[in-house]
C-alpha cells in the first residue's frame, strides 16, 4: 500500500494588513480626489499617495494591485484614462462631492444704514484726465 504524505500548511508570520470598506477601488477614488490633478492622476502619484497613507501593505503587492484596480476601474467606466493618467468619471465624482462634509457657513446680520441720510457721488476723475490728454494733444499740432 501507498502511504499518503501528510500535508502542512505554511503559517504566515506577516499579519494582514486592514484595508477599506470598498478595497483598492475606494483607496484609488481617494487618492484622485486628494490629488485633485486636472488633467488626471498618474498610476505612480496614485501608488505613492496610497502608499503614503497604508503603510502596512507592503509595496510590491500594492503596485500589482492597483494596476489591476485602474484597469477594472476603467471597464467599469468608473474611471477615465487620458492619455497615461486616470481621472474620475462623472458619476464618481458626484459621489465624492456627496460624501464629502459641507461645513456650515454663519452669514453675518448686515448693518441696516439709516434711510435719511443719502451719500452724494464724487465727480468722475476719467473725465477730467481725457479732457487734459485732449488739450496736450492739441498744443502739439500747432
């Protein structure tokens, strides 16, 4: 009889690293809109902005995963490439705008001015400046 060889498994030693809710899509959406480039987001400034920020993912495995993301991103129509950058399709980047927090602006009670009193207007000074230049120009041709 054939005696089966005892299988084992590896343990991994790395501890996994905490990504996103929505993945690599969500951290690439992030990195763009941080960015904020008009012409688009290069795959590198997006590497180094997610790497900035998930240091724990170790670079290799974020370099092959992102270029997977922006191609899938862009099947989705989720992204647009422009030339060699990315930018974010419309329908993102309302989503953006929506997730994005609006802070609450406090207007100022304007002053009320009292209605007896009425401001004169200063005479214009461009009057008075072209009436000269006219003069001058008329003294030359003399």
């Amino acid at each position: 009889m054939v005696k089966k060889a005892a299988t084992t498994k590896k343990v991994s030693t790395k501890s996994k690293s905490t990504l996103p809710a929505g993945g690599y899509e969500a951290m690439i959406v992030k990195a763009i809109a941080e960015l904020g480039e008009r012409g688009g987001s290069s795959p590198i400034a997006i590497l180094k902005n997610i790497s900035k920020t998930h240091a724990d993912i170790p670079e290799d495995r974020l370099k092959l995963q992102v270029r997977m993301a922006l191609k899938r991103m862009t099947q989705k129509e989720k992204l647009v490439k422009v030339k060699a950058s990315y930018k974010l399709a419309s329908s993102e980047k309302a989503k953006t705008k929506k997730a994005a927090p609006k802070k609450a602006v406090a207007s100022k009670p304007k002053a009320s001015k009292p209605k007896g009193t009425i401001k004169k207007k200063a005479p214009s000074k461009t009057k008075k400046a072209t009436a000269k230049k006219t003069g001058k120009k008329a003294a030359k041709k003399k």
